[in-house]
C-alpha cells in the first residue's frame, strides 16, 4: 500500500494546489481544500473523519466512503450498513437521497446521489448525466447505502458514448478493495474488468471483455460481479468472461493477497475523464477530449447513462469471521483485510451532520448565536459533506442552511420537461431527455503513460469539480 502512495501522490495530493486556488470562488460557505489524510497523516480529532477522497470532515465524511485506515482513530467512521439481499428497480427516485440528506439509515433510503440522477420519462429506468457545467459539471454517482461483504451483483444499464466520457458499475469498499466493470465512450464494443485491493495500482489487473452482438450504449445489458471469499467472477448477459482465483493474487513482497476482501458500496458513476485538465493518460484511456458539441449533449444538454435494474444476492460472512451481530460492519484494526472485519449491532445513523462515528447523537445547535449588535455571528463548523458543505456550513443548520442548494430531497422535484431529478435540475438547465440512435461508435485509444485512472481518480475529479463549480 506504501508504494501505491508514492506512486499517486501526484496524482492525489498535489490537487490541493488546484483546490486551493479555486476555494476563494465557492462562496460564502467558506469552502476550503481542507485538512488531509493518508499514510502518516491521520485525521484530527476536530475533524476525525477521513473521506474516500483524502479530506477530513465530519457528517457525511463519517458515512459511506470513510476509510478508517487514515481516520483519527478505527471508530471515527461510522458503522456501515450490512448487506441485504434485494432486486432494486429503477424505476424512480423513491429510493434516492442526496449526499447532503443521508445520515445514515439505510432502511429509508436504498441510494445516495451526488450530481444530476434524473427519472426517465419511460419510468423504467434512472439516467445518470454529465453536463459541461453545474450540478453534474464532474458527473454524477449513485452509491448504494448497504455494502456488500461477498455476493452476487448485477446492474442492467446502457453506457454512455463518445470520446472522453466513462460510464462505471463498481464495488468500492472503504479501504480502496475495487471490483470494476468500466465503459469507455469511445469503445462501445467492451467494458473494461478491473481490480484493486487497497488502491494498489496494477495494470496488469485490467482486461477487456467484449459485449456480443451489440453494443453497450444502444442496448440493455446486465454485467454481473459474482464476489466469493477464493474466487471472482465478471459475466455479460449471464456468461462467465472472466475469472479471478484469490491464489492468483498472492505478493510474495508483503506476503498478503491482493484481493478485494472488505465490505464494499455499490456504485453507478459517469464522469469526465476527458477534460483537458486531467492527465494526458487518463485522457487517452478514455478516448481524448469531450466533445461539449455531441449529438447527446445538442439534443439533452448532457451525456447520459441509464440503469434499470440492480440486483444484490448476500452471500454468509466467510469462514472464521467475527460475527456478534447483524446490523453494521466496522474495522477491528487497521490491516484492512479481511479478518479486520466484525459484524455487530452497532447502529448506523448520525443524529446531524456534526456527528461522527464518536459522537453519533451530537445535535446542531439550536439557534444562531448572535453579537451585541444582534446580529447573527458567524459559525466556524468543520466540513460536513465532501465536495459541498465546507467550513461553516452544515446541512440542516438554521443559519446556514446548504441542504436544498444543490441536491433536492430523495423524492426528485419536477424539472417540467419530462424528467425528474434528486438533485436540482431546474438550477442546472437541464431539458427533457431523448435517447440517441446508437451512432458515434469509436475504438478505445491506447492506454498511454501509467497514471492513476480508475474509478478512484473517477471519484477524486468528481470531488474536484463540485468544489470548483
């Protein structure tokens, strides 16, 4: 894991420099690039939580995504949310709640949202858009609230297209283990399978596996992670196209499987790997620059991808594991693998987005204070949700209030041009929605230099991106 951060260091922390620059721009929320954590660096305890993107918070940086290998301690992060075997249609928003609504409970919610996830005006499916700029500026992810600790997971959906634009089903767990089928706009013909464990990076992990007969943009088809304790499965429309064995990942170096083995969100994603900001590998694995003057974007004012269905099959805690409960997983020591993992009856639900996995009950306060000139003072609150609540804004506070400025409430309010979103589509400009012909195929560009490019840089541009909007 040591030399995955020094070889991504570049990559990750020199955005600081970038998210620096741009924070005078975010407005009077006070948004900053904030305090960050990795190897050697932990979280403070003022803001112990240490996000999936390298940034210390509380609220929602405790949630989903918090790695408790560079968090103040192992029970910062808040407990996740055990898997449950369900078919997800998606068929609505019902079941969608913004990342500046979710604290925790996963009964009342199957998703969380950032960016723009609209309905279709078909009712059969949610679109996932990437707009050149506003809410879904750096795209838009959902995650799921359940993590998956082995199982069978299938998601049915169309890609997007066109050079530049990524379209991602993934299995993503709090330490970095990855599980990743990832959709190339330029390439409509594969999907890319990959792996991590920790956020190793190893290319030689990636592999492309064709879709047959048609292809992933005009077309529904269901990829599907069959994830065991020993063996790994990728499978397109109900055919097996690659098979991992844990032995094969055996590093005689630090003596430890490099195997995905930690209890991982689902998450649905596209983004811009193609701008011109991000580096010249990334762009090239993606196909080159977007192109803002597509077909889709003309006709929708965005690229799209669509997802009808995702389907969770649990499968029992592996041999040994440490099960004294059936309500959340949490981390017992800081090896991230997986007999680091208990299952316990911890609960899961912050009280406010000032809690943490410490001090889940810690309330907002009540009312604003004020000075002697009765005016309200200025409160000094840590960062609260990654990428868009920063210091001094909280969700939910009276006096700062951010909770309807960008992500609407999980029921999606009405744009009035045939879509619906969780997110603030009238604020964005987003139009109604008109599926493309299948045209503008391409073939995948060369790979180029080895940079960090998956799903992981996938999430840091994200990040990225909504602080700079």
């Amino acid at each position: 894991m040591v030399y995955f951060w020094a070889s991504a260091a570049v990559a990750i922390f020199s955005a600081s420099a970038v998210l620096a620059q741009t924070s005078s721009n975010a407005g009077s929320s006070g948004s900053s690039s904030g305090t960050q954590c990795g190897p050697g660096n932990l979280c403070p305890s003022s803001m112990p939580c240490c996000s999936q993107y390298g940034q210390c918070g509380v609220g929602a940086y405790c949630l989903g995504g918090c790695d408790p290998l560079y968090s103040n301690t192992l029970d910062s992060c808040v407990p996740a949310p055990v898997c449950t075997s369900e078919d997800y249609k998606l068929t609505s928003l019902d079941g969608v709640e913004a990342n500046t609504q979710y604290l925790g409970d996963a009964t009342k919610a199957n998703w969380v949202s950032s960016g723009t996830p609209l309905q279709a005006p078909t009712n059969d499916s949610i679109i996932l858009t990437l707009s050149e700029s506003g809410a879904s500026g750096a795209g838009t992810l959902l995650a799921s609230t359940h993590y998956v600790w082995y199982g069978k997971v299938s998601a049915t959906m169309k890609s997007s297209r066109g050079a530049g634009v990524v379209s991602a089903f993934i299995l993503l767990s709090d330490v970095k283990d990855e599980i990743d089928f990832e959709f190339i706009g330029a390439d409509l013909t594969n999907t890319q399978s990959n792996y991590y464990w920790q956020g190793v990076t190893n290319y030689d992990n990636e592999k492309n596996l064709t879709v047959p007969q048609s292809d992933t943009f005009s077309d529904w088809h269901t990829y599907t992670v069959d994830w065991q304790p020993d063996q790994l499965t990728w499978s397109v429309d109900g055919t097996v196209a690659r098979t991992l064995s844990k032995n094969e990942t055996f590093n005689k170096t630090d003596n430890q499987y490099h195997y995905p083995q930690t209890p991982a969100r689902v998450q649905l994603s596209l983004w811009p790997a193609g701008q011109s900001s991000n580096g010249q590998g990334t762009v090239a694995w993606s196909g080159g620059l977007i192109d803002w003057n597509s077909q889709d974007v003309k006709t929708n004012g965005y690229f799209y991808s669509m997802y009808n269905d995702v389907n969770v099959e649990c499968y029992s805690a592996p041999a040994g594991a440490n099960v004294s409960g059936k309500t959340s997983y949490i981390y017992t020591d800081t090896s991230g693998v997986n007999s680091s993992i208990a299952t316990t009856d911890d609960p899961t639900i912050l009280k406010s987005f000032l809690g943490t996995g410490e001090d889940m009950n810690k309330a907002l306060p009540s009312t604003s204070s004020t000075t002697k000139s009765g005016q309200a003072a200025a409160t000094s609150a840590p960062p609260s949700v990654p990428g868009i609540a920063g210091v001094g804004t909280v969700p939910g506070q009276s006096n700062n209030d951010n909770s309807d400025s960008g992500s609407g409430s999980s029921s999606g309010s009405d744009s009035g041009s045939g879509t619906t979103s969780a997110s603030g589509t009238a604020s964005t400009g987003i139009g109604g929605f008109s599926q493309g012909d299948g045209g503008q195929k391409g073939s995948a560009a060369p790979k180029g230099e080895e940079v960090m490019r998956g799903s992981m840089f996938a999430a840091l541009v994200a990040f990225m991106g909504m602080l700079m909007m």
